[in-house]
C-alpha cells in the first residue's frame, strides 16, 4: 500500500479516518495495520495488501487454507503474533472459499490475452484522463494494470486475496489494491471520476452495485456482463439484465454514451484448464453522469 493513499481511506464501520502503524516498509508499506481508534478496528496489511473486512476472522474461517499463506507471508513478530490471535479456534465445515478463489485467478491469469479485454481496454481509451478510479472486482488487475497509463490514481477492490496478492505483484506509484467486500468499500463518502464494476452483477445483488457506484461517480461509469445468474446457492435474489439496466441506469441519472446504449456481445473466453474453453458473450454499458440543471 501506498502511505499517501491513506487520505482516500476511511473505516468500514463508522466512517470516520484511520490511522496507519507501519511495521516494515520499502517503496510501499510492506506490513502493518490501519487502525481506527473511534471503533477499534484493525485492519492488516499483508504484502503490500490491506484486508479491511468487517471481521477478520470470519474471513479465514472460510478461507481454511489461506489461514496457512497469510501467516507464511507475514514477517514481522508483531503480525505474526496479531494472527495467531485472529485465527478461528477450530475448522469450519464449510467450502474453503480461498480455493475457490485462487483456482478462478489461475483462470483469469490464463485468459488475460481474450479478445474481451483487449476490445474493452480500447473503449476505455476513448474516456478522458481521469484524477481518481476505482475497480469493484478487479481480480488479478488486468484491466487496473492498463487503467494507470491514462490516470492518475488507480484502486482496485477485490475480496481474494490470492487475486489481489497476484494483481499487487508489480509496483506502480499511482496503483494500489485492496481486499474488500465492494458492497462496504473503504472509500467513505469519496467520489470518483470513474468507477467500474466488470463481470460483478450475476456474484453481487444488481441492484445493490448499481446504487453504490451511482452515489459513488461524479463522471463514468463502466460495467460488463453475461447475466449468468445461475449459480445454485449462490444466485443474486433480482436478477437484472441488458434492457433492465440501462433502464435503472438512466433512472440514477446517467446517460449511455460509446454506441452501449443498445444491448451488444462482446466475446469472452475463459480458458478452465487445457481440454476446456468458456466462452461468454458479453455486454458493455458505458454511461455518463448527467450535470445537474441549477
């Protein structure tokens, strides 16, 4: 983590600034904590990557087998010792979300070269050079990384680890990445000249995402997806899809601009292991926040 980055943060759970303990540094802040002392939260900082979560150690408990990871990437005593004490006292029955997670960044590290993210990094192009961007579901940084070229300050927020820890594994001043649930980001009231949300709705409830980065933006908004909403257990409660967006898109005040005001197809290919391919066709929405009349 960046240490100037520390202005654009603010406690997940009473909003107000954090504080920063630094336990080793270099040309980021390699481990520490960020800590608010009105509620007494302490977020670590674990290989250059804060992990502000509501409770740390529900986190693990349902990620067993980075429990192991994060206590072997840690270096110093002090962390160490604060993740001794944050460890779930037994196992949990449950899926191990970390594998999960680590399996689906080996897959999106693998199709990094898809058509999708070449065709959508060259409508990104077109946008004006913005001061301040933040990425919902920025996984292993393969849109944030090309984003820091034409901006200034670049965020990503993701809730792996094994994603995050891979997109932070190149240094770039104007870029920083965090683990975060994106419905309880720790950004405060801070707007944004640009906000972007890829792939997210069928893993986010719709309606929830699209009402946070709406409050969120003062300019753009970028979101993508195939409206794959079948997913067992998992599956958001109001699906939303192409013409259901943009209508509620345009109801938060924006209007549709780079030719997605029609709903199109943009192709995406997931490459799951040697013998297997996915190929989802996806749509864009680019939208801009309308001025508002004096």
């Amino acid at each position: 983590m960046h240490e100037k980055n520390l202005n654009f943060l603010r406690c997940i759970q009473c909003r107000r600034k954090i504080a920063l303990d630094v336990l080793q540094s270099s040309n980021e802040i390699d481990e520490g904590f960020l800590i608010c002392y009105n509620c007494n939260m302490i977020f670590p900082i674990i290989e250059k990557i804060p992990i502000i979560v509501n409770d740390f150690t529900d986190y693990l408990a349902n990620r067993f087998s980075l429990q192991g990871k994060i206590y072997a990437l840690s270096r110093t005593p002090k962390m160490k010792e604060f993740l001794k004490k944050s460890l779930p006292k037994s196992k949990i029955s449950v899926i191990d979300h970390s594998l999960v997670e680590e399996h689906w960044s080996k897959i999106y590290k693998l199709s990094s070269h898809s058509s999708f993210y070449s065709l959508l990094k060259s409508k990104l192009n077109d946008l004006p050079s913005c001061e301040n961007v933040v990425e919902f579901g920025s996984s292993v940084g393969i849109v944030s990384n090309s984003l820091r070229r034409n901006h200034k300050n670049i965020f990503g927020i993701d809730i792996s680890f094994f994603a995050t820890l891979y997109a932070k594994s190149k240094s770039f001043s104007n870029l920083d990445y965090f683990v975060a649930d994106v419905l309880n980001h720790p950004f405060g009231k801070k707007k944004f000249d640009l906000v972007l949300a890829l792939n997210m709705l069928e893993v986010v409830e719709p309606l929830k995402i699209l009402e946070k980065i709406s409050q969120m933006t003062s300019n753009y908004v970028v979101l993508s997806d195939p409206y794959d909403y079948v997913r067992g257990k998992n599956t958001v409660n109001f699906p939303l899809y192409e013409n259901d967006i943009r209508k509620k898109i345009r109801s938060f005040g924006f209007s549709l601009i780079k030719k997605t005001n029609i709903p199109n197809s943009i192709n995406w290919t997931l490459k799951i292991n040697p013998r297997t391919k996915l190929n989802y066709k996806v749509d864009v929405i680019i939208a801009k926040k309308l001025k508002k009349l004096d």
